[in-house]
C-alpha cells in the first residue's frame, strides 16, 4: 500500500485549484504566482464531471491534459481528484430516481452538489466507468502524484432515505443479522409492538411524528457510513493500479459526525482532513488543535494532511469573519505541529461566481495587492524553511477516547437531558489539557491504549463489554483512567447494561448509580473541593472506591461526586458532574500522580507542541510569552531562540542536542 506521497518534497503547500472558472491568461498568471507564493501541490478536477463527461460516455479530457502539462511544467505537483459528488445535470435528468431523499420525505432538489444516492447502482455504474477513464488517462501523468477522491463524504449528504437506499439497508441488515430473530432481538422491537416477522417490513427510520427505535436509527447510522464508505472503496481500487496514494477529504475530523471516521481511516493512504474555524468562537484555536490532533490519531501518527482550511472569511457561516492578523500563519503551523507535513486551502483563487463566491483564498478578489497575499507568500517562505519537520512524530502521553457510535448514540432524541452533547463534555477536557501544554492523542475504546500513562473517557455513553474490559485491564496493570458522568450506560445497541448504572464500567470505577439528578439551565451546584458545577448530578454508591470530592450542595450534597478507585496497579476515576471552570485543577493531582510530562510555569494561551525535535510555540495572547529552559534555534529566523515568542507569533525551536 503506498504511504504518504513522496513529492512534493518538504512541507506541500496549496490548494484547491479550479481554473475551468478561469480563462487561458488567468490559468497562466496562476502558475506564474504559484511559483511566486512557493505553492507546490494543488489539488484539481474536485467538481469537474461534467465538463469532463459533456453527455454520457463522451469524454473531454483535453482541457485537463493542457493544465496538467503546464503545472508539471513549472513543477507543481498534482493531487487529481474525483468529481462524484457533482454528478452532471444529464445524469439526474436520466436516473431521477438516483436523487437523495431527506429522513423527512424531500428529494434534494438540483443546481447544488452531492445530488445522487451513494447507493444507487446507476450511480455506481456511472462512477466506475469515469473512473476508470481517470486512471487509465493520468495514472500515469508525472504531475499526478495523489488522488483525491470525491469530496467530504458524509458532509452535506449523510441519510438517504431513497428508494435505493432501503434496498441496500434491508440487504445490510440481513448480512449483520442473518435472522429476523436476531434483529428483532437486538433493536428491541417488543417495545412499542414493533417485531418483524418479514423483512420487506422493514423501512428506514424515517420521519415520524415522535421518536423513532433508536437501535434501528443507530443501525441506520452505520449502514449510512458503510454505503459511503463502498462507494470510496470502489473509487479507491480503480485507482490503485497507479501505484500512486490514495485519499479523500474528510469534513472535519470533530465536526463531521456521519462518518465513523476510525473505519475509514485503514483505507486511505493518507488522512487527509479539512478544518474551518468557527469564526466568532474565541478559543477556535483549541477546536483546531482538537481537530489536528483527531486527525493524527487517525492516521496512526503518520503525517496527514491540512487539505482545506481558509486563509480568512467562511461564507457559509453566519458571518464572514475576516481572520485577525497572524491568525492564518498560527492555524497552519498548529496543523504542522501536530503532524501534519502538507498545508492547503480551500481554495486557489476567489471565485467570481456561484456559491462561494465570498469565501477567502489565498488569491482575494483584491489580487496580489493585500494582506492576504502577501500572508500567503509569507507562508509559502516559512513551510519551505519547516522542510526538515517532515515525517517528524508528535509523541503523546495522553489520550482522549473517542467513539463515533458513541456520539450518535448519544444524540438521539430522549436522554436523560438536553445539555448531554458527545463534543460538550469532550471539549471541556480537551481544553483543559490544551492549557496545561498536554499533547494528547484520541483513541477508539477497543484499541492498544497501554503506551498512555493517562486515558480520559469524557464521554462514553455507549460502551461495548469487550471495550469496557480492554479499559480495565489498562488500569490493572497501572494506567490511570479518567472517566466522566454518563459512560458506559449502554451496548452496541442502546440497550442498557444490566443492573444498575454504569453497568459497563460498576467494577472498574468501584461504583454504582442510584439515580440521576440532571440540572436545570442555570442551576450549580458545589464541591467539597471548592468548584462550583453544572448539568449534571448524580447518586454515587461506593462499593470499592474512595470519595475523594462530595458535592455540597444539591440533589446529592452529602454525597461522592469525585472517586477514585485503585485497581491493580492503577487508578480508576470518576466525575459525576461537570465543573463549571475548575477542571483543569481538578485534573492536576491526577496527572501529577501519573507522572505526566508538562512545561510549568508557561501561560495558558501559549500552544506548546513538541514534533520529533522541533518544538512549536505558537502564542495566541497579545502579550509576549517568556519559555525559559529552551534552547535551540528558531528555524524560522535561522536565529538562536532568545526565550520569548512575541505576542501573536509563532516560534519553532529546533532543539540543541542534549549535553
Ligand atoms: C468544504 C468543501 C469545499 C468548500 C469549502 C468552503 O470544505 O469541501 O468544496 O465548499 O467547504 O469552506
């Protein structure tokens, strides 16, 4: 299987590039500023089906040859893409039925993109044959040195609920079931007389006027992920005979909920993922950060790419936010810190029309003579001098689990409160590690987590057997776990452990559940320890751990809301509630007694991330950060690190060899 791609060398930079907007001098001033800019990959032909497939099996690839040649010309690497997710008008006038249907009955309408079912066979069929065309043609290009297939699979289509799509899910299900025993079994269809005695019976969960079986939603969820994930697979194989990597952009490692992106991860060659800040959110930085760090968990450690993020406004949020000065430079070389080897945007040049016409790039509507350009020239210079961090490892002695079952699960209709969100409580322990200048790595609940000293479950609602028994047997033999309110509640299929909560994880944590107390909005309620709380409460019984914190005020005063229960050789804790701000000093003691590694003394907006040897100090305050104790040499100025990163600015010290 080939890895990441061997050219362009160094740290690749661009982006997406679509010059069939663009007439014949523009495509040749692009190349010319390309080269000015230090731009060395861009990724092409992303929605160009029909301009390479006019009518049905009449091919045009002349168009794209010509730009291909010219970019290899002035060397300038190619990563070609697929265009499925824009099939061309004359396929939807043909197969109207390969349309998507919403969960609420709406066929999506045309004149936008993503408009055919993944599970269609025409759909399919017509993949398969321009593909292969694709291959066939320029497998074998010199300027071709990536694929990209599709486009952010999942993101906006994830449900069908098409005619195609039922057939599919039926076909699904007998193949994970084998019998409707079985199905009727685990989906739990005695409640609400629900049981299937054929499986034609069986619909998708589409809209209904109240909640819906959520073990045949979660299902739904899966078949969804697996019937996008066969159509990649069918993508990726015809392009496999190239030799040439493989990948496809996903839509945001946090943010794309839909795909259950550990089960992709082992068929691309490289993790390729894009990232958008949330422009009016003051800590994005965090977010991306979360979101990189997901992204080089995917990929096992190995280097992944930033394919898209912007150089400024996002137009298809609320508000355009212009990004504040610098703000672009420390997004991408907080990707880099945390392993990426590869910085690209959406897109090359802003669009004079269609949808995103208002969405930044690196070349504005203003042209060469703005911030933004000469930003971007600036950032071509400083990714050429972090060549040498390429293929560098980020070392973790931390790690977040993550589940995406989990996540829907969890978000399906009627828990036990409206504030239990899978990021929520995720991105509350996320960020107090951020402070705390902790690397921290995601891991599925299934995998090898004995390298990490510690393991955080923040959110863990649903919780195999077999996962809840691979986190025990961390602790036993000297891990320290960190578990949040809410974990290991159910199975694979919603259904609730035996006995009383958190069924999964009674023994591990010491513990049992009396009942839950959920907050109201507002409410808080206090801890022994000093911290005030919020959304949730809860009856702790002991039977194995120690209280180490009881609330002192609410629904449980009297009662443990911190435990621990050493197990083994290691610790298990437990958080039954969410402190409203002083997580972080709750955490201290824990990691101080897992002897995790941290720099002290640095303030907390400083983004400290050690790369092989490189160390990136990027400071998002607007007052200068002192890191005493570093010595080395700033590769970005070729100067010896004088201990200070100015406000705003980023510092990447290669270190001095040790005495
Ligand atoms: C997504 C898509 C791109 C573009 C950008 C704009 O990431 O993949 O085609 O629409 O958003 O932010």
């Amino acid at each position: 299987m080939p890895g990441y791609p061997a050219l362009p060398e160094g740290i690749a930079y661009g982006g997406d590039y679509y010059p069939e907007q663009w007439p014949r001098e523009v495509q040749e001033e692009d190349v010319r500023l390309m080269r000015e800019a230090g731009v060395t990959l861009v990724s092409l032909g992303i929605f160009a089906w029909v301009l390479l497939e006019p009518a049905e099996g009449r091919y045009e690839f002349g168009w794209l040859d010509e730009i291909l040649d010219r970019l290899h010309a002035a060397g300038i690497a190619v990563n070609l893409g697929t265009p499925t997710a824009t099939p061309p008008p004359w396929f939807s006038r043909k197969y109207p039925d390969s349309l998507p249907v919403t969960r609420e009955g709406v066929t999506i309408g045309l004149g936008s993109r993503e408009s055919a079912c993944s599970s269609h066979p025409a759909f399919l069929a017509a993949t398969s044959a321009l593909v292969t065309r694709l291959a066939e043609r320029y497998g074998e290009h010199p300027a071709v040195v990536m694929w990209h297939v599709h486009n952010e699979y999942g993101a906006p289509l994830g449900e069908c609920y098409c005619p195609a799509s039922v057939n599919a899910w039926r076909d699904w299900l007998r193949h994970a079931y084998e019998s409707l025993d079985a199905l009727n079994d685990a989906w739990g269809t005695t409640f609400w007389g629900q049981r299937y005695g054929d499986w034609a019976e069986i619909d998708a969960p589409r809209w209904s006027h109240t909640v819906v079986n959520p073990a045949q939603r979660l299902d739904y969820a899966r078949f969804t992920n697996d019937a996008h994930l066969s159509h990649y697979r069918l993508q990726r194989d015809l392009l496999r005979g190239s030799g040439k990597p493989v990948t496809t952009n996903f839509a945001g490692t946090v943010n794309c909920k839909s795909m259950d992106l550990w089960r992709w991860a082992p068929e691309l060659d490289v993790i390729a993922n894009d990232h958008y800040l949330a422009g009016e959110r003051a800590d994005n930085h965090i977010h991306l950060a979360m979101s990189a760090d997901l992204s080089r968990s995917l990929a096992g450690g190995a280097p992944w790419m930033i394919m898209e993020h912007s150089t400024g406004a996002v137009s298809w949020q609320p508000r355009g936010i212009a990004k504040r000065p610098g703000e672009m430079r420390r997004n991408s070389l907080a990707h880099v810190a945390r392993g990426a080897d590869a910085v690209m945007f959406f897109q090359w040049r802003a669009s004079r029309y269609g949808a995103e016409k208002f969405h930044s790039a690196m070349v504005p509507h203003a042209g060469t003579d703005s911030q933004i350009w000469r930003d971007v020239v600036a950032l071509g210079s400083d990714l050429a001098a972090l060549a040498e961090v390429r293929g560098s490892r980020v070392a973790a002695e931390v790690a977040i689990v993550w589940d995406w079952e989990s996540y829907w699960a969890l978000e399906l209709e009627w828990r036990p409160s409206g504030d239990l969100t899978f990021l929520e409580r995720i991105s509350a322990f996320y960020e107090a590690l951020w402070r705390a200048h902790i690397t921290t790595d995601f891991v599925h609940p299934s995998a090898d987590i004995s390298g990490y000293r510690v393991v955080v479950a923040p959110s863990s609602y649903l919780l195999t057997e077999a996962s809840a028994k691979n986190l025990q047997r961390y602790v036993e033999s000297g891990g320290t776990l960190v578990v949040s309110y809410f974990s290991g509640i159910v199975n694979e299929h919603d259904t609730v452990h035996p006995g009383a909560h958190p069924g999964a994880l009674r023994d591990l944590l010491g513990l049992s559940v009396e009942e839950f107390h959920p907050l109201r909005e507002h409410e808080r309620v206090t801890l022994s320890g000093g911290a005030t709380a919020r959304v949730w409460s809860e009856r702790v019984r002991l039977t194995g751990a120690r209280s180490d914190q009881r609330f002192t005020t609410g629904p449980d005063a009297g009662h443990p809301a911190v435990t621990v229960n050493e197990l083994g050789a290691g610790a298990a804790w437990y958080l039954a509630t969410a402190p409203a701000d002083g997580l972080r000093d709750l955490l201290t003691p824990i990691l101080d007694r897992a002897a995790v590694t941290r720099p002290r003394g640095l303030p907390d907006t400083l983004e400290h991330v050690l790369r092989g040897r490189h160390l990136f100090l990027i400071n998002h305050a607007d007052t200068p950060a002192a890191v005493p104790g570093v010595t080395g040499t700033d590769v970005l100025t070729r100067t010896p690190f004088d201990g200070e990163v100015p406000p705003g600015a980023v510092t990447v010290v290669r270190l001095a060899p040790l005495p």
